[in-house]
C-alpha cells in the first residue's frame, strides 16, 4: 500500500504503517491522525516523541502499560489506561505508533 504526501508516494504495509520511519515528518503524522479523525494536542505529541524515541534510541516499542508509566511522569499526574486510549483509541500504542511513523508491531494486547 501507500499514500500520496506532499508530493511523494510514501510506501506502507498493508495495514498503514510505513515501511521506513525515516520518511515520517511532523507534518505527515497530522496528515495521518486525521484520516483517523484525530486532532492531535500536545500530549498526543508528547506519546508520539515518546514512542519514536524508544523506537530509535533502543529500538523498542512500549505496550499500554509502560506508556501508561511513562507518560504518568511526563504529565505528573496518574493515568488509567482509558487516559491514553483516549488519545488513540484503537491502541495507545499500536495506533500511536502507526501516527509515530513506526513499523507495525506484532505484540498481542496492550500488556
């Protein structure tokens, strides 16, 4: 699959993700978020930087459950899972990291 982007035809799997997360822009992720139907805020680019930056520094991508951790500290408050679900509601992580320009990942569940 693929999508048009200011002017490139980036390439991604079947189920959206792109093939080489060093295409992904700023930019490109709104674009992305909105065929979701998603605004992004500012604690949606909080999880977003927070996701590449586990991807690209130590090559990971962090279930619901350490996002939940991390982003608890970011933010200085407690979270519940449905605090980030709101954010990305089809998965904090799998959707979030869709939007982050990351490959698909293949862990079952949120945990």
């Amino acid at each position: 699959m693929s999508f048009e982007f200011d002017g490139k035809t980036i390439e991604t799997n079947d189920n959206g993700h792109l093939l080489d997360h060093k295409e992904w822009t700023e930019d490109m992720a709104r674009q992305m978020a909105a065929a979701e139907g998603i605004e992004l805020t500012d604690r949606h680019w909080d999880l977003i930087n927070y996701l590449r930056e586990e991807y690209i520094e130590n090559g990971t991508q962090p279930n619901t459950r350490t996002i939940l951790k991390a982003m608890s500290a970011e933010w200085g408050e407690k979270l519940k899972q449905k605090d980030v679900y709101e954010l990305f509601p089809l998965d904090p992580s799998k959707q979030g990291g869709k939007i982050a320009g990351l490959p698909e990942s293949r862990r079952k569940g949120g945990y």
